[in-house]
C-alpha cells in the first residue's frame, strides 16, 4: 500500500519519539533521507542529501550519533573503513550486503539472497553479525 510523504513524516516522528529522541527538522531529515535510499549511507552521502536544506556535516554527524544510539539506524564498516548507516527496523532480520568494488555503492540484499540457516553454519557459528558480498553491480557491469 502507498504511503504519502505525511504519512512518512507522522511514522518517523513516532518513531524517533518512541526511541526517546527529541524531534528535530535535521533528525528527521536524516532519517528520511536513510530510509528513503534503501540501501547504507556514508556520513558524506547523507551530507550531500541534505546539504540543500541547511544541515552541515557536524549537525548530519551528531544526529547520526543520536539515532544510532537511539537503536534507529545501525551503523557498520564494510571492510573500507567507512562507517555507513542504514535504517533499523524492530522486525527486520539480519541481511546481507553488497559492495561494488568499482563504484563503492553498497546495497542491501534480500535475507533469502544468501543462506544463512545451513546446519554447517550453525555448528560453527553462534551469532551472524553481518554478511558482505563484494564484486562488480548491475550498473558497473
Ligand atoms: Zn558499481
Ligand atoms: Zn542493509
């Protein structure tokens, strides 16, 4: 079902509430941003996104900060030594990535993409935190 940019707006206002932020026009443009690109974010990419609306890169860092602390956005490094951040949801489950080695972007991937629930893995591993595929994307190919 589609949902209108109001609806969006009241969703995240609750959430960020709900995770026991104040709300702020660039919190919530932060998240907004990382929610409406699907995929993880670097700090730069963010600035960049919401630049036009006045937010400098420490204001889009500190607010990163606040919602990763606030359980609203995970934040990992894949491998480049740059922190990117993407958007959590309560009921969404551990999934895998994937970086284009020749343009950087990293996107998310379906949890089915990669079998995770294999009885091998299981004896060999207690908690999965993260899986990278790393290679050439759609777009670079
Ligand atoms: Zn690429
Ligand atoms: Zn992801």
């Amino acid at each position: 079902m589609a949902t209108t940019a109001h609806d969006d707006l009241m969703a995240l206002k609750l959430r960020i509430r709900a995770a026991g932020l104040k709300w702020t026009a660039a919190r919530g443009a932060v998240l907004l941003a990382l929610s409406d690109a699907e995929r993880p974010l670097s700090h730069a990419e963010l600035v960049e996104l919401v630049a036009g609306q006045g937010f400098n890169r420490a204001t889009v860092y500190r607010n990163l900060m606040d919602l990763t602390g606030g359980g609203l956005v995970a934040r990992a490094d894949m491998g480049d030594h740059v922190w990117r951040f993407e958007v959590k949801a309560a009921d969404d489950p551990m999934h895998p990535h994937f970086m284009c080695t020749l343009c950087g972007v990293v996107s998310c991937l379906p949890e089915t993409a990669v079998s995770m629930r294999t009885p091998a893995l299981k004896a060999a591993v207690h908690r999965v935190d993260d899986v990278l595929l790393k290679g050439a994307c759609a777009a670079c190919a």
